[in-house]
C-alpha cells in the first residue's frame, strides 16, 4: 500500500467539568461525541526520508500537530518519508478538535502504510496532545484527567445538532482567563451518560463557557440566538462553536439564517476515523 486517505471527525463536549489542577494542567471531567464534520487525509509513501505538507487553510500554526505526529511517529518506527495533504473543513480553533483529529489522522495513515499496530499509538498520541487518543477512536466517550483517561460509553443513539462558528479563541487563554473568573454549568455526567444511552435528550454544559465568552462577545450572541428559536444551547471545548440539538434540523436552521446566522447541521457518530 503506498497511499491512504482517510476522513477524520471533530467532537463536541457534551459537558465539561473542571475538578482540580495538576500541576500546571486542569483536570477534567468530561463526556465527548464525535460528529458528522470531517477533514480529509491523505498520506502518501515516499523514497527518501522527507516530509511534505499541504494544508489547504487560510492559517496553519507553525508548529501543528501535523508535524507534531509524525515526528513522534518517526520516533517510533524510525526513519520514513511521505506526503501528507489535509483538506481542511472543521473550523480552526473552533473548539470541535480539528488539529487533534488531524493528528490521529495521520497517526493511523502511517502506521497502516508501514504495518504498525495502532492500537500501539497510545504513547504517541498523549506526546501530540491531550485527545489525540480519543479522536482516533472517536464515538462516545467519558474523557478524565489532563485528557489521558478515555472510557468508551455504550450508546448507538444518534442526535441532530446544529452548529453556529466564529472568530475561535486560543485554549491557552480560555484557561488563563478561567483561573480569573472562574466558571460555571457543571453537569452531573453519570445523569448525562443515562439519557444518552435511553435516547432523550442530555443536559449539557461547559464550565469554560464564561471565561471564553469574556474574550469573545459573541459566543454570549450566539448562545442567545439558540435560546431564541427555544433550544439549549452549549459551548464545545474552549470555543468558540456554539451548537445545540435539535430533533428539527430543517426548520430550526432555516430560523437561524433567517437571523443572519451562518449555522450549518451535523449529526453525531460512533467512530473518529473512516478510512476511503
């Protein structure tokens, strides 16, 4: 096999609770869902040692996890080259983990091409970041600690949500700013995981939503767009999406832009990864 493509699926954080600190690191209790919005992979084997990347982003940080992963790959499996392209549609800093789910993309291209095990990766994802490991699973889960704990959740019900962008904010400073403010819209997850697993709909939350909100004013507009067409709204990550679900896709998106939002619809799904 010389070449792989493959889709790789951004998350939402149905809720997120900050319970402690750990040295400089927050710890987490956390319950995730991957959804519908993809970017797309391709890795190509190549015969020398070099590595050629193409994003197709307006702003690619310098030092992404891109690269991040396939240093530690090489780390790994020794010398290698090849040619990776990302086609990028999750939104950039968007709170949905786009670089993360990047990074396990190419994490499970490589290690297909030269026949490594990846259910090995385990190492090399917590080196690239946080939920590398859980974006290469993907589906329901229960996410603790710095991130480094994930406890797969039995659940094969699927919900429609609908999603509002903006201007994204830097995760470095949502906490920074969290530390300040403090937070608030703590969930009880074992509550959350039932109504999950009995198809009703979950009472969500995200503990980082007023630090993020006072760098940007307007996930406060967006969150109040939702309520206004009477859904719950909820915060991924550290911002800036704003989603909520919906059981009336159509309709409730068709409010939406008649407001003069740009809201788009996705739905959840069991697995991060989806080879071509």
């Amino acid at each position: 096999m010389e070449k792989i493509a493959l889709n790789v699926y951004g998350k939402i954080n149905l809720s997120l609770n900050i319970v402690g600190v750990s040295g400089k690191m927050h710890l987490l209790d956390s319950v995730l869902a991957s959804i519908s919005l993809c970017d797309t992979i391709c890795v190509r084997k190549r015969n020398d040692d070099k590595i050629n990347l193409i994003f197709n982003a307006d702003f690619v940080p310098e030092n992404n996890t891109v690269i991040k992963a396939v240093g530690e790959m090489k780390n790994k499996l020794g010398a290698f080259g090849v040619d990776i392209t990302v086609d990028k549609r999750l939104p950039l800093s968007g709170g949905m983990g786009g670089s993360s789910a990047d990074a396990a993309g190419v994490i499970a291209a490589i290690s297909c091409l030269y026949g490594f095990d990846i259910n090995q990766t385990k190492d090399v994802c917590a080196k690239v970041g946080a939920d590398v490991y859980y974006m290469l699973r993907g589906g329901y889960a229960k996410m603790s600690g710095v991130g480094d704990i994930i406890e797969p959740i039995d659940c094969s019900n699927t919900y429609e949500i609908l999603c509002i962008n903006d201007v994204g904010t830097l995760t470095s400073l949502v906490y920074k700013q969290y530390d300040e403010v403090g937070g608030d819209g703590f969930v009880d997850n074992d509550l959350l995981i039932a109504a999950l697993q009995s198809g009703k709909a979950p009472m969500l939350g995200n503990m980082l939503t007023r630090a993020a909100s006072g760098l940007n004013a307007n996930i406060l507009r967006n969150i109040d767009a939702f309520k206004r067409i009477g859904l719950s709204p909820n915060m991924t990550g550290s911002g800036a999406t704003v989603y909520a679900i919906t059981a009336n896709p159509s309709l409730d998106i068709d409010k939406l832009r008649q407001m003069g939002f740009n809201a788009y619809c996705a739905r959840t799904r069991d697995c991060g990864i989806e080879f071509l």
